[in-house]
C-alpha cells in the first residue's frame, strides 16, 4: 500500500495524509491478509476433483445457517437465483403480486417478474431508504388480494423496520422474504438477517461483505420443506438424476467458491465490526467540520441507524446536495464513489409495463438523486478517510 504522505491542512481544519488514491472498495488488502488460507482451501477441492456442491457446499451451508440463526441453508449460483428460488419456494405463482421497495437492485425485483409474478412497488422511508411499512401498508389496503409475499430490502446493510413489517404481514398474512443480499451478519433487535422472516436471499458476489471469487449466493429459511424443495429447484427441479418433476433451474454453488467462504466466514464478525468503526469515524469527521448538523440544513445528511438495528455498512452512503459535481470533484481527486441507485425500479425501462410514472414515488426518485456511496471496507485507513472528508469539505 502507498501513501506517500502530503500533510495539509484544509479549510475546514483537517490534517490528513493525503493518499495518492482512495478505492471504493480495495478486496486486495484482504486477500493479502487471508491468501495463504485461501490458496490451502483451493487445492483442497483440486485434491478432491469435486466442483459442484458436495461436502465443501454442504459445510458452508451449516456454517452460514448457524451465523443468521435459520435452521437450513440453500447455496446457489447467485444472490438473484437465491430471490427466485425463495419466491418459488414460498409459493409465488404467476398472476400473484409481490411487494418490494423501489429503491434497491434490480434484482430484488426481476427474481420477481422471473417468478411469473408482478412486482408492486412501494416508497421508502427517507431517513433509512428502506421500504417504508407505512407506504407499503397504503399498497397492501389497495392491492390485497394479489401481493402474496412482502420482499423487504436491507439496503447497505441495515435492517429494515421489521417490527412493523412484521405486523403488516401478520395482520395481512403474507410472508415476508428478506432480500439480505447486502446484509451478512446484520441484526434487528439482537435477531440476525436471514431469520427475520420465512426465507432470505443473500449475495456472495465479490464487492460484498461475505465475498466470494466469483458469482454465489445462498437462501436460509427455517422451513425444511422449503429447504428441501429448494435444493431440487437449484438441480433442474430434480430430486433424482435424469427425473425432474419440476422446471428448475441449473443453480448450484461452486466447491471452490464454497471452500473460500469458509475461509472468509470466521472473519466476517470482525470485518463487519471494523466498517462499523469507520463508519463512526466519517460521522466524526463530518460532524466535526460542519459538513452535517442536527437542523438537516448542512450540504450533506447521513443516513439514520435505527437503534434496534445492527448495521453491518455494506455501503457508507450519504444524501448531498449537487450530487453529481461533488463526485466529480472526488473522482478528479481519484476518490471512488458510486451512485447506488440512479434509476429507481419503478422507472427502469423493463418495468414500464406496469405503469408507474414519475413522481409516483418521491422518496426513492429524490434519493436516487442525492446518494453518493463513500470508499468503505474494513482495511480502510483513518488517512484515507481524512482525506476523503476533508475533500468533500473542499467542494462545498
Ligand atoms: C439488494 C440486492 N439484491 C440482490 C442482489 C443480487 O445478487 P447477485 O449479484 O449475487 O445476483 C444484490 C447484489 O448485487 C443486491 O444488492
């Protein structure tokens, strides 16, 4: 790593090292730390000549099980596969309707159209920009019967409020399935993501905080009929070679990605604990500069952290104003950021058949606007963290 180190001292009164680039996310400071393990665990597999599922996947799927809580786990190819397969798991059929939030990734609404079902999408919750239960219960009044299942989004690695989702899906009787692709090792009220609700989705791509080294993802239910139902859907909708009583889909994990998660695993308290660290550290620094203040009227507001939630920093983002020039300056200071997301799903192209229309949903439409996604992993330094608040400092 270097850090050729400029002191200087910026307007707003910083003193940081000046690093010649800060990443958005730098996997290779992790992998400098673990690649032995790592390398050990590869030539397990390629001892074994065993690729696809097997013992390897099948102790990852124990391991992970355990971590959130849920009785079973189900690995697969991809965190978009895992939404699928929970949504047929649970039932969804075509014609059915599904809840989500519009402000998320695309997948946590195309697994549903995938599904065969429509997606109905409700605004979120400004302070969070998780699904708001009060604007989804409005969608529930108006479109029960059709939703058959609430799919919740634990955006950047918080929880969504699922004491109220919770409520709504009782009093509407609906199940919920989380979409924990961002949020390995998050909690609400002490419960881990993953047995918040009757199945979750969760991502191993490599920008993650669980990663692996290529595409992977996993479903966690507490229901061992819908486990076992799963692991068909994963291999072709077959329970036995060559007989398939279902169409399912080729969806299976990888030995080797499953043998370096498990390396990855045991870590990933730690790592998580460490992104919450540096998220306090950009609180500090922002706080201390003026760059945000109690009234909301500073140029850049901070997400809210719920204090029933364990927020596991996926992503550090913030709401600024003049967006798109304060990342311009930063990408001309090679800082990486990113806008997650610019488009909400409700207006992506592929979903106009449904018919939503601008303004339909101002909370997701003005956060898509104003999010700016800040370097965070745990490897991250205080430097590199000094430098990237004094920058924004700079801009405004
Ligand atoms: C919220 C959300 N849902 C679903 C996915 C899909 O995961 P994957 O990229 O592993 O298919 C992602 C990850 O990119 C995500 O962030």
């Amino acid at each position: 790593m270097k850090h050729p180190s400029r002191q200087k001292q910026s307007a707003a009164g910083f003193r940081a090292k000046r690093p010649e680039a800060v990443p958005l996310l730098d996997l290779s400071r992790q992998y400098l730390a673990i690649r032995q393990d790592v390398l050990v665990a590869i030539e397990r597999v390629c001892a074994s000549q065993h690729f696809i599922l097997g013992e390897e996947v099948a102790a990852f799927e124990q391991e992970v099980a355990s971590v959130t809580g849920a009785t079973s786990a189900v690995a697969c190819a991809s965190g978009t596969d895992a939404l699928w397969l929970a949504l047929i798991a649970v039932g969804i059929q075509p014609g059915d309707a599904v809840l989500t939030s519009a402000f998320s990734f695309f997948a946590s609404a195309s697994a549903i159209a995938r599904a065969g079902a429509r997606p109905v999408f409700a605004d979120v919750d400004p302070d969070t920009l998780n699904l708001d239960a009060g604007r989804a219960r409005a969608k529930l009044e108006t479109s029960r019967p059709d939703i058959r299942a609430l799919l919740p989004v634990h955006l950047y690695g918080q929880c969504a409020d699922m004491d109220a989702l919770q409520k709504l899906a009782e009093e509407f009787k609906v199940p919920i399935i989380e979409d924990a692709a961002q949020a390995i090792g998050a909690a609400w009220r002490g419960r881990r993501a993953g047995s918040l609700g009757l199945a979750a989705a969760f991502s191993f791509y490599p920008t993650k905080n669980l990663s692996a080294y290529g595409d992977a993802g996993l479903v966690t239910t507490s229901n061992v009929e819908y486990a076992e139902h799963m692991r068909h859907l994963r291999n072709h909708g077959s329970a036995k070679r060559y007989y398939h009583d279902e169409f399912g889909a080729n969806s299976r994990l990888d030995a080797i990605q499953a043998a370096i998660l498990r390396v990855k695993l045991p870590h990933l308290d730690e790592w998580n604990s460490q992104r919450q660290a540096r998220a306090a550290i950009y609180e500090r620094l922002f706080r201390e500069s003026g760059l945000v203040d109690a009234k909301g009227s500073s140029p850049i507001r901070l997400l809210h952290v719920s204090p029933h939630a364990r927020h596991v920093f996926h992503q550090y983002v913030i709401r600024a104003t003049r967006r798109d020039e304060l990342r311009a300056f930063l990408t001309e200071r090679k800082i990486g950021t990113e806008i997650y997301y610019p488009v909400p799903l409700h207006l992506q192209d592929c979903f106009a058949y449904l018919g939503y229309r601008e303004r339909d949903l101002p909370e997701a439409e003005l956060a898509a606007r104003e999010v700016l996604a800040l370097p965070m992993f745990p490897e991250l330094t205080e430097d590199e963290q000094g430098w990237v608040a004094e920058s924004i400092a700079d801009f405004y």
